[in-house]
C-alpha cells in the first residue's frame, strides 16, 4: 500500500475539479495562440502553492513550470503535458452536461494538466511529503503543423542543462492505460525528375512520358508494405508505409517533368531514422535508374521510437497506485501514434511514459471528458508521484 494514501486521496475534490477543467476549456489556447492558456495554467498552479516559472521563449506562448520541492533520498519525477489544441473550427462550445465536459481540448489535453495540477495541490494540501521533487510543466507548439514542437524542444533544453533533472517524465495524454512505446515517425517525399523540357505532350509518345514511373514507385511502395506486414509485431505495432499525397503534372497538356509520391513511415524500436531514409532513397533510386529519370528523398518531422521497459520503476508505480485504487494494475499498452514521448526519451535521455483520460474523442469535433475520469486520473497522478517519488514517514 501507498503510505498516506488515504488522506491525499480526500484532498482532491470532485467538484473543484470538473470546475477548474471546463474553465481551462474555455480558455482558448489554438496553436500559436497559447498565450491565454499558458497563463491560465500558472494560475492555476499558484492557487495550488506552487511558485510557479513563466518561461517566456517565445513572445506570448510561454512555456510554465512549478516545482513541489521534496524532502531528499527519492527520485524526481516530472509531469507534463501541452497547452495548445489544434483549431476550434466546428467543435460544440464549452460546456458541462451532467458527467461530461465537452469541448476544444477536453481531452486533449486540458484534462490531464487540471488533473496533475490538482494532484499536486492534494499531496500538499494532505501535508505530505514526498522524498523526490516533483515537476509540473505545461509547454506550448505541440500541435502540427502549425506547432514546430517548440514547448518540448525548449523543456529538452532545460533538462540538458540541467535546470531540470527528471529521472522520468509522466505525460497525463492518452487511454487510461500506461502507454509504454511508440514507433518512430517520418514524412517522407519521393521525387522523379527528368531531364526533358516541360513541353506540349503531342510531341512525346505516351510511353515515353515520365507520369509512367509513378506507377513502377507504387509497386516498389507495395512491395515494401509486404515485407513489413510479415515482419515481426512489437508492442507499440508493426512497421508501416502509407501514402497519402500523390502528385505530376501542372496542366493537361503539358509533360510532367517532376513526380512525387509523399506518405509516412513508422517504424519500431530496433531500427533508426537512418535506415529507414536508406530504404526509402534505394526505393526512389532503383525506379529512377529504369526510367532514366533522378531521385530525391526528403524526410521530414523526424522522431525516433520510444520504448520504457515494463519494469521500470515508473512504470511500476503507476501499477501500483493503480492497484490500490481499482484493485488491478492498468494494462501496458504501445501505440503506433508518436507524440512528446518520442522526443523526450531520445533527445532529452529521460524515461515517459503516458497515463491519461481516454483516447476516443481527441482533435473531434464533439471532444469530451468526462468527469468521473478526470477523477481518476487526479487520484492516479497523485498516488504515481507518491510511489515513484517516496514519501517521508
């Protein structure tokens, strides 16, 4: 059991909880507009003790952080999660409608940044000490394509200077599952060009027009899909390709000289971004030398695969307080889905995993929590940070 579980458990309020969570909801915080939500996420810290850090590295998208300073001998554990939502668009309004909080970013994740924050404030409310120091931190441009990832890559910043020293990172994102592992990420473009001159297509036979070669790549892009779905499956899922933008041409007439076929590769732990721009390049290469034509490969949004092994000790808190409060561990789960997660434990070197309030409504326009998860996740956080971090007796 979770030494002085019992009293932190009652500091955290049902009702002081949906409350604060639909408030942040309101709050709008799109993409390079988080500026509101960043400072109404330090408020909401400050109201919980904390002395709270606005970090402003960019004009008007502050990353913040708070420290619970804990008493010595245990590990730091930092939690985390973005403030900025994708755009509102038709999403339904703010709102609480019995169990469910709805709107922009119920899920996604203001949910799980109210919960952590009300995590920390019932530990300090209860008087209990942790031996380790706990983190909380909200960053800022996660969202693509708008977002460039600039709140995580400044927090990575700080941890490699040491201003922050996490032993592991909790990202309150996600199923009410501990999410372990995700495979790796790149968009990538492949391009055909050829030497001939953009002309009028009556005066170049069919056969010899290089739109030709798109369909040679394709096969070459189907016959890599069949390897990797005979390939071995780890626990975030197999390796995949898909194509999502096909392109050549620019008018009915006129000979496409550039072809390019644009898609994203996700690969598993055990493999890196370099292999997989090797493959690719040969790909592009090999259609090109039958053709007669030049390839190029671009890869973008690069992220490596992640994978926190299943006993390490964060992991196991989280089972632990799992335990006390269901009386069954949460399962461990990977996703193919890449996330901070990625980043964080490849360019940062710190242990994540995920743990949040569900999965199912994210980046929809009829986004919701409900509270009874929102709950569940408070009292999660709370008693993950006293199991990983310690608590002084």
């Amino acid at each position: 059991m979770i030494a002085h579980a019992d009293q932190v458990l009652a500091a955290i309020d049902s009702e002081a909880l949906a409350r604060d969570c639909l408030a942040f909801v309101a709050v709008q915080s799109e993409t390079g507009r988080e500026g509101p939500g960043s400072l109404f996420l330090a408020d909401l810290m400050r109201q919980g003790g904390c002395d709270v850090e606005v970090d402003q590295f960019l004009p008007d998208r502050p990353n913040v952080s708070a420290c619970l300073p804990g008493c010595g001998g245990g590990p730091t554990l930092l939690f985390n999660g973005h403030v900025d939502t994708i755009p509102i668009g038709k999403c339904w309004p703010p709102r609480r409608d019995g169990e469910w909080i709805w709107g922009r970013g119920a899920e996604d994740m203001k949910a799980g940044l109210v919960a952590m924050a009300h995590a920390v404030r019932a530990i300090r409310k209860a008087g209990v000490r942790l031996c380790g120091d706990l983190w909380l931190t909200g960053v800022v441009g996660h969202e693509t394509p708008i977002g460039k990832k600039e709140g995580p890559k400044r927090l990575i910043q700080r941890i490699r200077g040491q201003e922050i020293r996490p032993h592991a990172i909790l990202i309150g994102e996600g199923p009410a599952a501990i999410w372990t592992a995700s495979l790796g990420s790149a968009i990538f473009t492949i391009s055909l060009e050829s030497d001939r001159a953009p002309v009028h297509t009556s005066k170049v036979p069919y056969k010899e027009n290089p739109v030709r070669s798109l369909a040679a790549l394709l096969q070459e892009i189907d016959r890599l899909d069949d390897q990797l779905s005979s390939s071995a499956m780890h626990l975030a899922g197999r390796d995949q390709v898909n194509v999502g933008i096909v392109s050549a041409g620019d008018y009915f007439n006129r000979l496409p000289v550039r072809l390019t076929v644009t898609g994203t590769r996700r690969w598993a732990p055990g493999h890196t971004a370099e292999e997989i721009r090797a493959e690719l390049a040969e790909i592009g290469e090999r259609v090109a030398r039958a053709a007669g034509l030049h390839s190029r490969l671009e890869l973008e949004g690069v992220r490596e695969p992640f994978h926190t092994p299943s006993d390490h000790p964060l992991v196991q808190a989280l089972r632990r307080a799992g335990q006390q409060l269901a009386g069954v561990a949460p399962e461990i789960i990977g996703l193919a889905v890449v996330g901070d997660a990625n980043s964080y434990a490849n360019e940062a070197g710190v242990p994540t995993v995920y743990y949040g309030p569900a999965y199912a409504t994210a980046h929809s326009d009829e986004e919701r929590v409900s509270v009874s998860q929102l709950v569940h996740i408070a009292r999660m956080y709370a008693l993950t940070a006293m199991a990983y971090c310690g608590v002084s007796q």
